[in-house]
C-alpha cells in the first residue's frame, strides 16, 4: 500500500449535501479497492487561477488515501469519468516526506 495525495476541483454550483454524496461515492471506491482513507479537508468554493471549463470557481477537496498500486488506474479512470469534477490530482507521497510528517507530528506531541 502506498500513500497519495488527490485534490478535486468540484463545479461551484454543487450544494454541500452534493459534495458530500460524491465524497461519499469516492470513499465507496477506495474502500472496494481495499484502501483506506485518512484524511478529508473540505477546503470549500475558491476563485480558480484561470477559467477551467467557463468555471471562474470551484469547490476543492483534498484527500489522503492509502491505496495499492495497481488500483490508482481503475480509480483515476472512475474520476475521468465523472463530469461534476472539473479537475483533480492524484499523487503519490514521498516515502521522506512522510517520515517527516511523522517526526514532526512527534515533536509537537511533545
């Protein structure tokens, strides 16, 4: 299992109840890919850096997932495929950096 990082970019129009639906759909199909999912921040609707789509917004999502290798295909293809999510990112942690995540997490326990 491997660490990865997917942001989505989510249509602006999406009301928080839709938002959560399709969060709940993307946690269904890491959870059949026997992954599991660590972290969800529902950062909300923010001006986009250039139009995406005639989309002057958007609504972002950032998640944490541990996933085998051989399933981020069937689940980058998934998220192709749906169209109420106008652009994402899905990206795999640096075994360093998590160590460092971990370390720091440590000392601020301490």
């Amino acid at each position: 299992m491997n660490n990865y990082e997917l942001t989505l970019i989510l249509k602006p129009s999406f009301s928080d109840k839709e938002r959560d639906l399709l969060i709940e759909k993307i946690e269904k199909w890491v959870l059949e890919s026997k992954g599991k999912i660590e972290k969800i921040d529902k950062m909300g609707k923010r001006v986009l850096s250039y139009q995406i789509n005639k989309f002057l917004e958007g609504i972002y999502i950032f998640m944490v997932l541990n996933l085998a290798p051989k399933e981020v295909g069937q689940l980058d293809r998934k998220i192709k495929l749906d169209e109420n999510i106008i652009r994402y990112l899905l990206v795999k942690k640096d075994k360093v950096v998590i160590k460092v995540e971990k370390k720091s997490k440590i000392k601020l326990k301490e």
